[in-house]
C-alpha cells in the first residue's frame, strides 16, 4: 500500500494544475470570445509571425 | 474587453509593463464601439480588423464575434461616424454603441467569480469522490482514516471558499429573521462537515466530505446557469440602449457643437435635423416643419410645428430643421414624468412569488423540523449524540434542495436559449413563469401591430399624369409620406414628370412649376383641403381643381395577423387599445379580426384598463412600444416590447422582440406553457427521491454512498428532464 504515498500526492497536484490552469484561462479572458477565437485560427493572417 | 483586463494578467510580466504604458497613454485616446450586426466569419473578421487598422488615427481593434462587436483605441478626434463610412464601403453594417452603457457589461466580475468557485468545487469533490470510492469498496483501518483525513483537508477549504455565495444569502436572511432555500444549505453544509471531521477524529464508517462537495457544485451549477441566461439577457438588452448614442446638437453663437444630452441646460438653443428625435422639452425658436407624435402618444397623424409649439423629448422631427429652446432638461422632461406614471403602476402589481421560491417557503422549514425531530427521536431512543447527530446530518444532506437548485434554472436556461433564438429576449427572470399564465393579450396599435411606416391606398384613382407630377414633387422630400409615394408610384412604373423649380416648405409641402402652373403636395391646410381622420398628403395640379388626397394607412408589421390569429386560436382574448383616432384603430381591428378595440385612449387609461382586467382575475400580457404604453406594460402581468420601442418601454418590459417580426409571441407562450410544465415535472421528481431517501435516512439506514447516489441521480434526471425543452 506504501505506493498510496506517491499516487495520491500526484493524483492532488495533476487536479491542482488542471485548476490552475482553468484560472488562468478564465483571467486572461480566453472565454470573452469563443466563436471568434474559433474561427480566428482559421485565418491565416499572422502564420509567418506573431500579431505585434 | 481586453485592454480592460489586462492589468491583471500578471502570468506575463511583459504584459504588465505594455498595460501600464497603455493607461499612461489613456487620455489621449478615444475608445469607441461598434456594433456590427453582419459579421459571421472568419474572413470578415479580417476584413473589418485590416479595414479598421487603416484607418488614420486608430492605434488598435478588435473584433469581438461572440457579441458581434468591434472594439477600437484610437485618437480623441476620430468619431464614430467617420468609421461607419469605412466599414459600409467594406460590406459591413455598423452602429455605434454608447462604451458608458456597456460599461456594466464589460467587467462581469459576478459570473467569473461564481465559474471560478464552480471549478474549485468541482476540482474539490472529483478528487474526494476518488477517495470516497475507494472507502465504499472497502479500505478499512488505518487507510480509511487515512482517505478521510485527507478529504476533510480537501473539503474544508474547498467548501469556505466555494460556498461564499450560500453564506452570504444565508446570513442576510437570518438577519432579518427570515427563511430562504439558502439556511438549508449552509446548515446541511456545515453539519455535514463538522459530524464528518467528528468522525474522522474517531475513525468512524461514514465520513460525508464528498457529500457536502458535490452538494456545493450542483448547487453552484444551478446558480451558474440562473445567472448566465439574466447575464445574457442583460448585455443584448444593453446593447439596445447603447445603441441609442444621446447626443445632440447645441448652437452657440452660430456654430454647431455635438454634445451629450447630459450637458444641455435650460435656455439652450438645440438643433434638431429632420429625422432627429427632440432630446429635450421645449418651445420652438425656429423653423417650420411636421412632428410625429406616435411614440408618445399613438398618433399617427403628423403635426404642423412653428414657432411657439411646444415640443416634448421623443418626438421625431420630419422635414426642415428646428431650433428648440430648451424648457426642461434631462430628470424634468415629460419622458421622466413618465416615469411617475410607471411608478404608481409598478406599485399596484400584484407581486409574484416566483415558483422557486414558493416552493423554497413550504420546502425549509419542512427540512429543518424533520431533521430536527430525526435528532431528537434517535437522542432520546439511544441517548447517543454521536448516532443522533449523524442521523440527523444525513437527514439534512438528503434531502438539501440539490434538484431543487437546478429544477428551475436548467428550464429556464433551456427555455431562453429556445426563444433566444427566435429574436426573444427573456429580461425578468420569472418573465416565463408569468407568460405561461396569460389568458388576455392587449396589443398597442402604432409602432406595435403597425410598423409606423405609411403605405399608399389609393393609387389607383389617380390620372397617369396626376402621378407623375405628384412623383417628381415627392421625389424632392423626404418625408415620410413623399419616401412611401414615391415607392409606390415606382412600383406601379410610373416616371416623374419635369417639374422645374421644385422647392420644399418644411412644415407643409413640396411646391413646383409645371407647364407654367404651380403645382404643390403637401398638407390639407396649406392646400385649403378639408383634412380627414385618416393620414393623407393634397395634391394640387393647379388647373383649379379641388386638391385631391393621397390616402395612407399604416403597414401591418409582418407576423402581426399571424400572431392574432395564432393568439386566437389558443384561446386568449385579444384586445387593442391606442391612443391613435378611433377610425384609424377600427380599421385596423377589423383587418386583424380583433373584435374589442379601445381607441383615443391616454396613457392613464391604458393603464386602468389593465389593472380592471387583473382585478377581475385576467391575466395580461400587453405588448406596446410608445412612451404612453410604458404604465400599461408595468400594470401588465407580463409585458413584451419590440426593440424598436424607446428606451423607457423596454426598460418597463420583460420581454424584448429583438427582430421586425411578431409571429414569435404566440411561440413563446407555448413555450413559456411547456417550461412551466417542466418546472412542476422537476419539483415533482425532486420530491419523489425525497419520499424514497428520506424514511432511509431517518431510519438510520443512509450511508454516505446512498446520499451521493440519490443527490447525484436525481440531479442529473432534473437537468435531463430540462434539456427535453430543447
């Protein structure tokens, strides 16, 4: 059973990082957006480099 | 939305420094809004960002798909209007939308904050329920008390930070003494947790940490969902307001000067250009032309404006300019008096108790006697705390409003997002509980069944030669009874005559020389015709004839036969009342079929007539989209405008039509009905897994793993049940 002491501490950190990851998502207004974002990756517009 | 938001993305140190020079920047830029109904793709986002970016002045924009919008930063001197060309060039249809109005939307700090305490609680409970999976299966001993430890360090923080809203509600109730569906919740909440860390300390069997979990994300995904539909309802509904930029123009010494309604002060001199809406009351100073009342009063005749006629904010200035002094200025003008009006209405509705919360009133103190008298019984059969206080918390946490929470929002979300799509915009949140109630319809008649717009009657009776010069003299007007006779002559293939010296006299009509007579169309009086009750612009050929009439009646808004008709035949009774003349109403009352009509009548009178109607146990859905309707449209059980309507009745309303067309009203009290049927048929099955849950419970036989089961299957049957709708 001694394998509990390192599933669980990582079962906790990948769920912690999925949380952490949906905040950040939610803070930088990635969800302001969605149809637009969704067709924006269809435009190939800035392919060669970033939008400045 | 971004720029806005920026500051607090401090993932990205990079992005912290660009924002702060960004707000050093600020004021010497303009932000602006556009609304761009048209835009579907990827492509025309492309197209309107790269059209826009060209623009001299502006630093950036963005185009926003989702709400259909563009936001741009640019130079104070670039307006709006100067970009409306640019984007019509490009194909695009836009309008300016008011950035103060929106603001509100802008920072919806209220729903990230609920979808943020959703996700922790759900992070929270998958990983208990993992723990707890496990205990059900058997973990016994040192593991068991193991799992439980760490699902009540999970839970703990988890519960505090995701149940704020519940304790919040739950606290403002108490204080003042009262009973919400919130007091069994948090007490479910708390009590579960403290028995289960009880527990755990004296490594019982039955630990309910996933419980109290799972409870607090269903609940908060009830929650969630209420609060999306108002959110969406609230921001479209915004953007009509916004899209309604209140400005106008101020002559100062000659000049003209655009300024905000807001600045205007009594004394001013403001020019109102044909076309243009009066934003003040006042006396004319200058200028002749007709005014159209119909949004205040329902008339649809225009009337004659010289100096001295006094104006009120909202009617609609429709040939030559006008200076108008201003006499009463923003909170004084007759639009807010209104408002008076609307108060005394909001005062003698009937309150509705929603049927959540009606259902809350029977439901928590039912809760709390039973799991108190569950506590009490087993204290005095065993005289063990520990045992009582167990029973009594799995009492509390099956039978916590879990289906309750989601019956009414997941019908509703379903149920607005069905209408949604129709162009109905749901405002109030009980607005389709109450239109499922509806047995009387009262219908304004201007701008409501009628679009507001003239149609020729009587072409016919005219010479070939009669309407061609009548052709070229409307041809130089746009009024709009010249606009609806030149289509009409066009339509029939006539061509205009050459009429030469052809002027407008603003207020009265075009005149002309044709053949060396004067020819003139323009108002009865100027003619020296006899003016009938029904809308009508005078010819006059000059070759000494009696002035012969144009006839118009107001065009039928599409779908308002069908919407009668459909009304009808489900059996509601459906009355028109306008306060337009009684020939003008009896006609249109008989092309629709409708057989009670009430015309002439004034704001105060519409409204009585609606509160006689509820009094003797109606109830009204009215629909009406003038200034005089917003008193009847409060006083009205339920009330629908159409998104044309001024800014006041929409704000009166709890339903906004956001297309041209009305068919949609008779569609949404069918779906109002079945919504409503829905709601009962969720309470319904809430109660049965209560019926079944609850003797388990009380008779001590509820384990932990039967509490989840029963929370989450119900749950779920709620949401699927809601989701028929569809």
């Amino acid at each position: 059973m001694s394998v509990l002491a390192y599933l669980i501490p990582i079962s906790l950190l990948l769920g912690g990082g999925a949380l952490a990851a949906f905040v950040y998502t939610v803070r930088s207004n990635q969800y302001d957006d969605p149809e637009g974002d969704s067709r924006r990756i269809l435009s190939d517009e800035w392919d060669d480099q970033p939008k400045p | 939305m971004t720029a806005q938001m920026r500051p607090a993305m401090a993932v990205c140190p990079g992005c912290v420094a660009a924002s702060t020079e960004a707000v050093e920047t600020a004021p010497t830029e303009a932000r602006l809004a556009l609304s761009l109904p048209t835009i579907h793709c990827q492509a025309c986002i492309s197209k309107v960002e790269r059209g826009l970016n060209a623009h001299p002045g502006i630093h950036s924009a963005r185009v926003n798909l989702t709400l259909k919008r563009a936001l741009i930063e640019a130079d104070p001197e670039v307006r709006a209007d100067d970009l409306i060309p640019v984007l019509a060039d490009l194909g695009f249809e836009a309008h300016e939308l008011d950035l103060a109005t929106l603001a509100a939307t802008q920072s919806d700090r209220a729903g990230r904050d609920l979808l943020m305490r959703l996700a922790v609680a759900g992070f929270a409970s998958m990983n208990v329920m993992l723990l707890s999976v496990s205990v059900w299966s058997g973990a016994s001993d040192a593991t068991r008390d193991m799992f439980h430890w760490i699902s009540a360090a999970i839970a703990f923080p988890a519960v505090i930070f995701a149940g704020k809203p519940f304790f919040t509600n739950a606290w403002s109730a108490l204080r003042v003494g009262r009973l919400n569906m919130d007091v069994p919740i948090v007490l479910a909440l708390v009590l579960a947790l403290v028995t289960s860390l009880w527990e755990t300390s004296l490594s019982g069997d039955h630990a309910y940490f996933d419980a109290a979990l799972t409870l607090t994300f269903f609940l908060l995904a009830g929650r969630y969902l209420d609060y999306r539909t108002r959110a969406v309802a609230r921001s479209a509904a915004e953007e009509l307001a916004a899209l309604e930029v209140p400005r106008a123009i101020r002559m100062e010494d000659d000049t003209e000067v655009e300024v905000p309604v807001a600045d205007l002060a009594y004394g001013d001199l403001i020019l109102v250009r044909p076309g243009g809406r009066m934003p003040v009351d006042g006396v004319i100073a200058t200028g002749e032309s007709e005014l159209d009342r119909s949004l205040l009063t329902g008339e649809t005749l225009p009337v004659f404006a010289a100096p001295g006629t006094q104006v009120s904010a909202g009617e609609v200035n429709l040939t030559g300019p006008l200076v108008v002094r201003a006499e009463a200025v923003g909170e004084d003008t007759s639009l807010h008096r209104m408002a008076d009006l609307v108060a005394i209405a909001e005062s003698g509705r009937s309150r509705y108790t929603s049927l959540a919360d009606s259902a809350a009133k029977l439901y928590a103190p039912g809760v709390h006697i039973l799991s108190a008298l569950a506590f009490v019984g087993w204290y005095l059969y065993t005289f063990d705390l520990r045992m009582a206080l167990n029973i009594a918390a799995a009492v509390l946490i099956i039978t916590c409003p879990c289906a309750l929470g989601l019956a009414v929002p997941a019908v509703t979300t379903a149920a607005s997002g069905r209408l949604f799509k129709k162009g109905m915009l749901i405002k109030h949140s009980t607005a389709l509980e109450r239109l499922a109630g509806v047995d009387t319809v009262v219908f304004d008649k201007t701008g409501t069944l009628t679009t507001g717009t003239p149609q020729l009657e009587n072409l016919e009776v005219f010479t070939r030669a009669e309407l061609e010069i009548a052709l070229a003299l409307a041809e130089g007007s746009s009024h709009p009874l010249s606009r609806a006779l030149t289509a009409a002559a066009r339509t029939a293939g006539i061509a205009p005559t050459d009429v030469t010296d052809l002027q407008e006299r603003p207020g009265f009509g075009t005149q002309g020389q044709y053949m060396g007579r004067t020819v003139r169309l323009g108002r009865a009086a100027w003619l020296g015709a006899d003016q009938g009750s029904q809308t009508a612009a005078w010819l006059d050929t000059g070759e000494g004839a009696a002035p012969r009439g144009f006839l118009f009646h107001d065009a039928l808004r599409p779908g308002a036969a069908e919407a009668v008709a459909q009304l009808h035949a489900a059996g509601k009774e459906v009355l028109l009342i306008s306060g337009d003349t009684t020939a003008a109403v009896e006609d249109l009352a008989q092309r629709l079929g409708i057989q009670k009509w009430l015309a002439e009548a004034l704001p105060e009178d519409k409204a009585e007539r609606i509160q006689s109607l509820s009094d003797r146990g109606h109830k009204v859905l009215m629909v009406g989209d003038g200034l005089n309707d917003t008193a009847a449209l409060t006083a009205a059980h339920v009330s629908i405008s159409p998104a044309s309507a001024l800014d006041a009745a929409r704000v009166a309303s709890d339903i906004v039509l956001l297309g041209q067309d009305l068919e949609p009203i008779a569609e949404a009290c069918i779906v109002a009905n079945k919504a409503t049927k829905r709601i009962r048929e969720n309470f319904r099955i809430a109660t049965l897994y209560n019926v079944i849950a609850v003797p388990l419970a009380i008779a001590g036989f509820a384990t932990p793993l039967i509490a989840a089961l029963a929370m989450s299957s119900s749950s779920i049957t709620v949401s699927l049940n809601a989701l028929r709708l569809k």
